[in-house]
C-alpha cells in the first residue's frame, strides 16, 4: 500500500510501514511544516492513504467535501510510537483491503469506517 505519514504521526511509524514493504512518503522527513490543505491535495494526487492523528482533516473531508484516497485518523490515548505501530498493525491484519478510499478513525479498542 501508498501510505503517506503526517508529522504528527511520526517518522517511527512511517520507518516501520516502509519496513513492512508498503511505499511511504514521511512529511516529517521529507516535507517538514507541509500545510494540511498541500498534504491533503500532494495525498489526493499522488494516490497515497494518509495517517494522521490531526482531526482537521475530517474537517476538510465533511464539511469542505475534499477529495481523498483514504485517511486514517489515530485516536490514541498512548501516543507514543510503539502504540502507533501496534494499532497499525491490528488495522493491517484485519482492514487493509478496506482502507483505499475511506476514511477510518483507529483508537486502541476500536476501528470504525466512516461513511461518505
């Protein structure tokens, strides 16, 4: 899979999605300080699912009806990194066919696919 990974979501996770094969772009690596609107429209264009943990895309998703390839939004209440890989992990195992196109909101007992 394209997963692009938002700072806020961070280099560690993004370091193991590319360990587990799938090809990622890290704004924090690659795009320091990239506004949501430029991540949004770069994710849209270059066909990559985006992980974040900033509800603003939501936002930008619902009420301003912008286009996307799928987001996931982390919910954690532990946001350390090994807490992003476990819930990465889990939502693999179990959704990854799922995920192109929605949007899915992760928290650490639960994983639900938005409607659009």
């Amino acid at each position: 899979m394209h997963f692009l990974v938002d700072e806020c979501a961070g280099p560690t996770l993004a370091h193991w999605l590319a360990k587990q094969g799938h090809t990622v772009f890290s704004i924090y690596q690659a795009a320091r300080g990239m506004a949501d609107d430029g991540i949004l429209e770069k994710a849209y264009a270059e066909n990559w699912i985006l992980v974040t943990a900033d509800k603003d895309f939501g936002a930008m998703i619902y009420r301003d009806k912008r286009p996307h390839r799928g987001v996931v939004l982390l919910r954690l209440e532990d946001e350390r990194a090994a807490a992003k890989i476990a819930v990465m992990q889990h939502l693999l195992e179990r959704h990854q066919a799922q995920l192109p196109g929605r949007y899915v909101v992760v928290t650490e007992h639960q994983v639900r696919f938005s409607e659009q």
